[in-house]
C-alpha cells in the first residue's frame, strides 16, 4: 500500500499523510492549492451538460506570460495574486500603474487549444492569461460555479479578483464555487494555464502527442439550489438476474449540504421505475429500485431512459443507459453475452480541422468513420477526452475505453504524483460513470515494469474498483521485448486487471512483418485485447510492400498480425493504432511525417488510407476474433 491514503469526505477526497508503517497516523494535511500541489477533489458537478448553464464560451482575451511566467510565479514560486489576475488597466493620465491591459488585448475562442488559433502560439507550451467579463444576477438561495471542461495543463482562476480555485491535469473538470464574490451585474474572471510539461505531472515531460494548450473544453457559469445534486450513479444492479419486466436499478444520489433526512426522488417513467429515499448524514441517498419494462443497452440497441432526479429545489435529467459489463474466465460478457471488440484508438484531435477536439462537429466526424468502419469500440488514448464523445458513444451503441495520462514515464516512486493520479481517475470516473458506452477504465499506458511501478498501479487499480466496482479495469501492457518467436506476457500487473490491453508493433519497431505468422503469445488466464499494432503509411504514397511509409506496407503488417491475432484462443479485441494520423512532434521526418504520427488508417485530412478498407472488410466479416 502507498504510504498516502485518501479519505473520503461526502464524496470528495482529502489527502492526508498516514505513516503505515508505524501504525501512526499524523493527521490529515487538506492541501493548499500551490504551485505543484493537487487540489483535492472537492465539487466535481456531475451531467452539467444535462442542466441549464450559462456559457462562457466565445471570444476570451488573453496576454502570454512566457517563461519563467513572471505574472504568474513569484521569485520563489508562489501564485501571484496580484498581478494580471487584479485585471486593471493602464493610467493614460496621472502616475505609472501597470503594464497590460486585458480589455484591449487580442483574443481567443473558447473552448479551443490557443496552438492552432494564433500561429505565433503553434508551439508554445507556457502561461497564457485568459480574461472575459460576464453579467450576474445572484439569487437568493443559491450556489455558483465555474465549470471548465478542461484545461491543460494547471490553472489558477480568479474571480473578480479573488483566487477561487487551483487545477492540475490537462484532460478532466473541475468546478470553482464563486457564489460569495459574484457582483450583481458585470464581473470578471481571469484564468491563467500554464501548459508547461513537469517531471512529475500526469503525463511526465515525454509524450507521443501534441500538448495543446489552454482552455481546450466548454465553459460555464452553473448555478444551483443551495443543496443541490452534485454526483449520481444510477445503473443495473451488479449481478441482478435480467427479467426485462422486473430488473433491478441500484446506486445513490449525492445532495451537498443536505441536512440528513432530505428526499430524493429517482423517476425513469419510460420503464416505470420511481423511487423515494432520504439522505443520510453524507448527503448521500442509496436507493434500489425496480424497473417495470427495460430494454438493456447495447451496441445493437443503445437504447437510453431519461432518468429524472430532484431533490428539494433541486432537479436535473440525464440520459441513461443499463447493462451489465463482466468477465468470466477469458471472456467478456456484455448483458451475460461473450462479446469481441472490434475496435480502434483514437486521440482527442479533430479531423481535418485540427486542434484539439472539442465539439459535436468533431465527435459526429469520428463516430462516423467509426460506423464506417463496422467498429463496436473504441479506445480514448491517453486521457478522458470531451464528455461529447461518451454520450455520442451512449447514442450510437460504441462501447469505450476511457484511460487516465499515466503514460509510459511516470514517476512512481513520489506519493504526491499517486495522489494526482488519483484525483484524475476520481475526476474521469465521477464524470462518466453513468455512460453506458464505458465498459474498461484503464489505469495507464506502457509503463515499465518494476516493483515500485506494480504497487502504484496496482494500488490505483483498487481504488478505481473502489471508486466504480460496476466496471472493468485494465491497462495497456507493453513487453516482453521480442525473445525469439515464443511472446510470454508475465507481467505482474496483469494481476490487478480484469482485462489484459496487450501494445506491440511486431512489423514496424520489432522483427519483420512475416514473423507475427510465427509468433504465440502466452497471457494469464484473463481476456485480452490486442491495444495497440500498426505501421506508418504517408496516405498516397504507393511503392512494394517491403517499402516503408507505404499504404500497401502498413496493409502488409496488418495482413500479418491478422494471422497472429487469429492464433491467440482468449483474444477479444482488436485495437488497431489508430484511426487517424495526429499531431507528434517527435515525428520529424519531412515530407513523410511532418510532425504527424502517420499511424492512421485515415490521414489528419480525412483520406482514408488502404488499410481502413483492410479492417472494414475485416470487421464486417467478424473475422479477427471470437467471443468464446
Ligand atoms: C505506443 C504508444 C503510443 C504511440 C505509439 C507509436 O506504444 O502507446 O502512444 O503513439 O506507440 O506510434 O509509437
């Protein structure tokens, strides 16, 4: 066990240090936001894209403060308060006072990385200031918040000119509360991102993608009843025999500040399913109840209920649907059904726009190629991408891999990094639980295998299980480096998975493309999906297949890793890598790859290469794999 430990508070978390070893406990250190520090997950408000919000998307301005970020760090790197976070403007007339001016300074778009919006910015990766102004009309009785979807990497947000929050992690939301500092009328909010890289964030400093920076998801002023519906979970009961005429709803509501006693109606009229309970003294309201007529979600019927939940003033809608995700021996079961995964990776970059991904536009453009493409999965590499992409998946029937930023080169071996890992997997998992498309959370992406990497992830692996125990855990396993044509998965961390995610480029980093017809894998006895395979093809360069960056090369590849693939008796998925060419810009080889990964079935422009003929052929025929 780490020799940090987290305890629960309502359903935040506070970080505390607890020296295991002595049995001695040295009290709870609730942490202040700083430089470095995690922020604790306090208020995370969950479906704020199913309430009425107020939008603060749109046109920001904004000033560079570039390294060492002097507005925002002080000499010994503290947050300044008080510099452009005051939001003053420069006298034309009297005494010298300061030197920006927010209201007359350029602006951004909003939500929208800043690299693809300002050339200058391409690959900047400090502190840029964001400043806009927004009308209020507090009332009483209520609570407000700032929702940013998410901003990469830290931020420091003021409003009207008052520090009210701290975040670090590029990928996950946070909620501000400025209910005691909103002016009735105008106000203002300042919000500084530093996409600086650290050593010990979450990612570390070397990444396989582009760090784009800033203000990269929606942002919202959300104002609620005092006591207010701030988490819910509502989903089939683990393990319920299904009888479509009488099955089984279970989970909470989470009513901050709810005295103990306060009711909480779960109503889902389409499947006649209706429910009071009481808080108890957490605020929390458990409730089981009996749907009446339910069909069970599924990629061929990603049927969803509306499911209305209010409490006192309180009141909010989400779409919803149920089923039942498990393993038994080396097989998946969907709804008691052994599934196979025909799958694929995706980053959260947009296609042919470019940039980060952010809208409806963007995720409709994926699905599409997804259904194209005869996929029923799809892996969110590295990190939790827009929320959009898990309810388009809810929509349309695509079950998803969601994984947190511990990719490769993380620093195991500090505490303070295990408590921001486990602040993000908090974040991911509060956010989507109530996602019938989410079957796996993963914990991490290639990491090296040794004691003190094992008992972190193995450790992050309980607490996700403690966190959502409906679901399965898995991580993305790189190794064993190729010994001859035997391939022994022995890594200990398997241990602490349900589903192995297996990475390997046999054909492109190791060995030529004919020996995965030679190759056997040995695993636990646990399912396993293949996460990662695949070669780099520029789209329309043609040549023989033994020549590299070539369409026909990466068919090639994919040719012969179908043959392995079709050898290993508990495979049950494909995860090819990945849909679409993005963004690296470790990949400097000019003209083939341009600062892309070219990895893609589909170049960034939205060509699609010959090998998503390949995998469309293949997966309508269901030919890569078997469900048991
Ligand atoms: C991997 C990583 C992925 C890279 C990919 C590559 O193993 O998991 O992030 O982008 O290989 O293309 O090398």
């Amino acid at each position: 066990m780490f020799p940090l430990m987290f305890i629960s508070s309502g359903r935040g978390i506070s970080l505390c240090t607890i020296l295991l070893e002595n049995a001695f406990i040295l009290g709870c250190v609730f942490l202040l936001p700083s430089v470095s520090g995690q922020q604790p997950l306090e208020t995370l408000l969950v479906g704020v894209d199913h309430r009425a919000v107020t939008s603060l998307n749109g046109e920001w301005h904004y000033l560079v403060d570039q390294s060492p970020g002097r507005a925002l760090y002080t000499s010994t790197g503290e947050i300044n308060d008080k510099s452009y976070a005051m939001n003053e403007h420069p006298n034309l007339v009297g005494k010298h006072n300061q030197e920006y001016d927010f209201a007359t300074a350029p602006t951004l778009k909003v939500p929208g990385d800043w690299n693809t919006q300002v050339p200058q910015l391409f690959n900047y990766e400090g502190v840029l200031w964001y400043e806009r102004d927004f009308e209020s009309q507090p009332k009483p009785r209520t609570r407000t918040f700032l929702h940013i979807g998410a901003a990469n990497y830290r931020s420091h947000v003021w409003v009207n000119q008052k520090r009210v929050c701290d975040h670090e992690g590029g990928y996950t939301p946070f909620d501000c509360e400025v209910t005691a500092i909103l002016n009735p009328g105008s106000n203002f909010v300042v919000i500084a991102v530093d996409a600086t890289r650290l050593v010990d964030g979450i990612p570390s400093v070397g990444i396989d993608w582009f760090n784009y920076g800033g203000l990269t998801r929606d942002v919202s002023i959300v104002t609620v009843p005092s006591a207010f519906i701030d988490d819910y979970d509502v989903h089939l009961a683990h393990g319920s025999k299904f009888d479509p005429d009488n099955t089984e709803l279970t989970g909470y509501v989470h009513v901050l500040d709810a005295p103990a006693g306060t009711a909480v109606t779960i109503d889902l009229p389409e499947a006649g399913a209706r429910t009071t309970v009481d808080t108890d003294a957490q605020g929390n309201a458990n409730f089981s109840v009996r749907a009446r007529k339910l069909t069970l979600w599924s990629p061929e019927s990603p049927k969803l209920y509306k499911v209305r939940l209010t409490s006192g003033d309180d009141e909010l809608t989400d779409d919803i649907g149920f089923r039942d995700i498990r393993v038994e021996g080396t097989r998946i079961l969907l709804n008691g059904k052994a599934i196979f995964l025909q799958g694929v990776n995706m980053h959260a970059e947009a296609p042919v726009r470019g940039g980060r991904a952010y809208s409806q536009n963007d995720a409709d453009t994926i699905f599409g190629y997804l259904e194209e493409l005869h996929a029923n999965f799809v892996r969110l590499a590295h990190y939790p991408h827009d929320e959009r992409m898990e309810r388009t998946a809810d929509r349309d029937g695509i079950m998803i891999w969601s994984e947190i930023p511990n990719w490769q080169h993380i620093s195991f071996d500090k505490p303070e990094v295990y408590a921001k890992a486990v602040v993000m997997l908090d974040e991911m998992i509060r956010r989507d639980r109530n996602k019938a498309s989410v079957i796996l959370w993963s914990i991490s992406n290639e990491t090296p295998n040794n004691p003190t990497r094992t008992r972190f992830l193995t450790d992050l692996a309980n607490e996700a299980r403690r966190l959502d125990p409906t679901r399965l855990i898995t991580s993305a396993i790189i190794g064993p480096r190729p010994n001859g044509l035997e391939m022994v998965n022995n890594d200990p961390l398997c241990d602490a998975l349900d589903v192995i995610g297996q990475n390997e480029y046999i054909g492109w980093y190791d060995m030529p493309p004919e020996d995965a017809d030679k190759v056997d894998w040995t695993f636990p006895q646990k399912p396993v999906l293949m996460s990662e395979f695949g070669a780099e093809a520029k789209v329309g360069d043609h040549g023989p297949v033994n020549q590299r960056w070539t369409e026909e090369q990466q068919v090639y590849v994919f040719e012969h890793q179908f043959v392995m693939l079709r050898k290993i008796p508990q495979l049950r998925g494909t995860v090819p890598w990945i849909l679409v060419d993005f963004r690296s810009p470790t990949r400097n080889i000019p003209r083939l790859q341009d600062g892309y990964n070219r990895k893609g079935l589909i170049s960034e422009d939205g060509q699609k290469k010959k090998a998503f003929a390949l995998f469309q052929r293949a997966y309508a025929e269901h030919s890569l794999g078997k469900a048991e």
